[in-house]
C-alpha cells in the first residue's frame, strides 16, 4: 500500500492495530472473568453471544487482520529498522536509560505469538469445527494441566512486559506531546500491563488450583 511507503507511516499503523489489540484483550478479559464470577452460566452466556452476535461476526475476521497486521509490521520493522531504532531511542530520549522490556519488543512478541497459534488450536478451533457441549468444561480443563497453565502465565508475563513499553510508545508514536504526557502514559502503560498480566494469569492459576 502506497499509503504505508514510510517507515512513521508503517510505525504508526503498527501502533493503531496494536491499541485496538488492547481494546480487545480488555473485552476477552471481562468475558473470561465470568468463568470465576459469576460463573458457569455467565461464561455460557457469553460464549453464546460471541457466537451468534451480528457486530461480533463482522468484527472477528477485522481482528483477525488487525493481528496479522501488526505481527507482519511489528517483524518487518524489526527486521529491516533494528539500527535504526536503537540511534532514534538514544536522540529522542537523551540520557534516559532504555527499558528491557523496549528492546526486546520482538522476542516478548514472537512468545506472543507462538501462545497465539497454540490459542487458536485449543480453543478456536474446536469452538469454530467441533460442536461444543459445555464450552466452560472445555476451557477450565486445560488449566489443570499445569504444563499448560505454565505456558499460559509465561504469555500472559510476556504480554504484560510487551505492553509496558508499547502502551505509551504507541502514543508517543502517534504524536501525543513527549514533555506533557510521557510520565502519565508510562504510569498508565504500566497499569494496563499489569491488569492484563494479574488479570488473565489470575483466571489460570485460580482453576489449576480449584
Ligand atoms: C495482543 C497482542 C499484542 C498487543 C496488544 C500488542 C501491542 C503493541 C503495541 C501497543 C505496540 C507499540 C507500537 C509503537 O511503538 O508505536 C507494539 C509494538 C510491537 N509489537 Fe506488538 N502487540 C501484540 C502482539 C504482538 C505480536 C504477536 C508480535 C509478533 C512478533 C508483536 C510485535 C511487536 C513489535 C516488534 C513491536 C515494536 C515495533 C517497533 O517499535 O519498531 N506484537 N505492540
């Protein structure tokens, strides 16, 4: 796309598809929050929205594209920007020290992505192909297998690191004024990082134990 021929112009489109991926992970989290509260029939309900809602069919296939999108940006500007990046961190942010979390966007991504495949293979597949009698059963059972409830915390770590940096640098990105916001959007970065990790992390560890 034309569109996309600068590096700020690809930057910025990686930044847009990963906010809306927040939005997102904030929806999924309420929804899997039902599995503990209120509960079995909550999550049921849910499920069944999901699957049935007019607004939530059209959105599901953007999704889809909005993570390739960004998967596809987030390693192509790794790629091809890697010198780049680390001259511009060091004269846009003199003397301020890098974070771990900053320079190691990919590797907290590429874990990102390999929880994503095996994600989709244990949970949407079956829920698209298989017809699902007790969707809830589906979902705490895997959570007693503390491989996989080892697996899930480690992406919901990675996730979280990913989003510690990445919530304010979006912003940044986008143009918010460094000298005004950069303090609150990293306070709020890092609260949104936190949520998502306790939150969706919380949600496994509680069912491998109850
Ligand atoms: C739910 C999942 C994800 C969310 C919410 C998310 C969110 C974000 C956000 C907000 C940014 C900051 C953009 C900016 O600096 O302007 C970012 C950057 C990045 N993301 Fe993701 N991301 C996710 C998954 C992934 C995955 C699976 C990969 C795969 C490789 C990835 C790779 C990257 C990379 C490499 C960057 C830094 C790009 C750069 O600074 O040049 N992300 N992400």
């Amino acid at each position: 796309m034309s569109i996309l021929k600068s590096s700020v112009a690809k930057k910025m489109a990686l930044a847009i598809a990963g906010l809306f991926l927040v939005l997102f992970l904030f929806v999924h989290l309420a929804i899997n929050l039902t599995l503990i509260y209120p509960g079995k029939e909550a999550f049921d309900s849910a499920v069944e929205f999901m699957a049935t809602n007019p607004f939530i069919q059209v959105m599901q296939p953007i999704l889809f594209l909005v993570f390739a999108f960004h998967i596809y940006m987030g390693i192509y500007l790794e790629l091809t920007n890697q010198t780049k990046r680390s001259v511009k961190y060091i004269k846009n942010n003199p003397g301020a020290a890098s974070t771990w979390a900053s320079r190691n966007m990919i590797w907290t991504g590429l874990m990102i992505l390999g929880f994503l495949l095996l994600h989709l293979y244990n949970y949407f597949l079956p829920f698209k192909t298989q017809d699902i009698a007790d969707h809830y059963q589906l979902v705490v059972s895997l959570f007693k297998s503390p491989v996989y409830t080892l697996i899930y915390v480690l992406a919901f770590v990675s996730l979280g690191l990913h989003l510690s940096h990445g919530f304010q640098s979006a912003f940044q990105t986008l143009g918010t004024p460094r000298e005004k916001c950069n303090k609150t959007l990293v306070i709020l970065g890092n609260i949104v990082a936190l949520i998502i990790a306790i939150g969706f992390s919380s949600i496994a560890i509680y069912f491998y134990f109850n």
